[in-house]
C-alpha cells in the first residue's frame, strides 16, 4: 500500500507533465491517480469474492419451490414418445406413447402404450419395470411439500449446454431398496441461473460407495473354483438425465442413460450394458405456462 506523502509526490510528479501537451496530460494524469490508489485489504477483498461466488442454498430452494410448482401443473397435460434402447442391441429402439397419471407413492405414475403411428389405434398398456426412477419425477425434488427430504449443498456453477447453471449436490433421504424413487439416490442438480429450469441430473443410489467396499471384501473372501470366486461380482450403477426439450421455455426430459457396472477382485470398474431413453414430439394440452422466470 503506498503512504499517503509518496501517493501526493507522484500525482504531483503526474500533473508537472508539460503544457503545451494538455490532453495526453490529462490522461496520463487519469491513469497515475488510478494506478496509485491504495489497495483495500486483503482480507476485505477475500470476503467479497467469497460472497460473490457462493450461492445461498435456502434462498434458491425457495425460488425451486415455486419453478417446481410449474413442473407440476404441466406433468399430467402432455404425452411424448419414449424410445428405449439397450447397448446390447444398439439397433432396436422399442418406442412407446408416453404419459403421466397421478400415484400416490410419487405423485407420478409413467403410463405407456405401444406407438404405432396409427391415429385411432389404442393397444393396451405396456408394463415396464424399472429399477430406477422415471424421467420426469426428478422435478419433484423441489416440490415444497418434499424438499426438506433431501440434504441440499452448494456444488458451485458450470456451464452446461451454453446455460450458466447452479450446481446442488443432494443426498438421499432413504435407504437404496427398490431404486424406483428419487428419494432412494444421491447426486447433482443442474440449474439454470436465470430461470431456474432444471437442465441436467447425475445420480449413484444412497450410499452406494460403502455398500460396495463391503460387498468388495466379501467377494475377496468368499471360496474359489481355482482362482475364480463362487459368488456375485457387486455390480454398482449411474443414473443420468438431461433437460434440453423446451415447451414455452421450460426445459423437458430429453435423454436418460443408466448404465450398469462391476467390481473386479483389485476393485477396478468394469462397465456392462447402458439403457438410454429418449422422450421427443411433446404435445401438450391446453397448457399455458405461466412461470414469472422464463424470458
């Protein structure tokens, strides 16, 4: 920092430029006043930057609350196409007319029918059973009757897809059973900065770290034909999903992939198949968003 004699004998030093030179003068007069101003504090500088890049968490789950709120109006107004795909059989896409009917468990209960393409045409329900949650359930997770489920922690800020996005890391509030509801896995939200939409979630099941290091050492010690252990590998997942449909600027599932792996005897990740799920031609009826956020 520069005491105040030295700072008044170089901007006397600034203005002693010549005369018949009064503009350039001026200017470097300008950039010597600015050059030598003194420095805040350390310390003062330091918690500014801190405050400018921390996110307070309460107060965006209060502005979540109300975006999940238009998540909700709209979940039972729209029917898409959910084209499911597994790795093994990278050519075969089973499609499917894709809805939502009210559940108790969840709120949301997917509901699918063959697609046919055929108007007029109404096949029977297509019972699909999943180990891990439906696409459009995770904007439940800001529900405010259910948001206080989920232990909330601020993951900093990316950018994701050209969108300037919040990231909240969430822990699961159940024990991992079944794995159909979110409240069974833990993770990263992605949040758009200026309208709050969701864009992007990656999820493990709750505690999926420590069940497999014990399932790992009981695969180590259970008995061996030769050098093979005669018991099950732990097999672990990863759930990921992406919001990059719009309808009137609310972003939409787009593209889900879950994909399986196992543990070898040195604890080295081996990945087994992948299932995607692509949700396209979103219709909706009689809709009008009404989300004070979307520009």
């Amino acid at each position: 920092m520069i005491e105040g004699r030295e700072y008044a004998d170089r901007l006397h030093a600034c203005r002693g430029i010549a005369s018949g030179r009064a503009v350039a003068a001026l200017v470097t007069l300008i950039l010597c006043a600015v050059s030598f101003t003194p420095d805040a504090p350390a310390q003062e500088r330091s918690s500014a930057s801190s405050n400018e890049d921390s996110t307070d968490v309460e107060a965006l789950l209060r502005l979540l609350g109300e975006k999940a709120r238009v998540y909700r109006e709209v979940a039972l107004q729209f029917v898409c196409i959910e084209s499911i795909r597994d790795s093994d059989r990278p050519r075969e896409w089973r499609r499917f007319d894709y809805m939502y009917v009210e559940a108790q468990e969840q709120r949301y209960k997917p509901y699918r029918q063959k697609h046919t393409g055929r108007p007029g045409r109404r096949p029977q329900e297509a019972t699909i059973d999943f180990d891990f949650p439906d696409s459009y359930s995770w904007t439940l997770m800001f529900d405010p009757d259910r948001q206080h489920l989920f232990k909330f922690g601020d993951a900093g800020e990316e950018w994701f897809s050209l969108r300037l996005a919040h990231i909240l890391e969430f822990t699961a509030p159940l024990p991992f059973t079944t794995g159909k509801t979110i409240y069974e896995w833990s993770g990263r939200i992605w949040i758009d900065v200026e309208n709050f939409n969701i864009l992007k979630v990656e999820a493990l099941p709750g505690n999926q770290e420590q069940r497999l290091k014990v399932e790992l050492r009981a695969y180590r010690q259970a008995p061996r034909f030769l050098i093979y252990p005669l018991a099950r590998r732990p097999t672990g997942s990863l759930y990921s999903i992406t919001f990059l449909n719009e309808f009137q600027k609310l972003s939409l599932p787009d593209l889900a992939e879950v994909r399986q792996f196992t543990l070898t005897l040195d604890g080295r990740e081996e990945w087994g198949s992948t299932l995607y799920l692509r949700y396209s031609g979103y219709q909706f009826f009689g809709v009008e968003v009404k989300d004070r956020f979307l520009r």
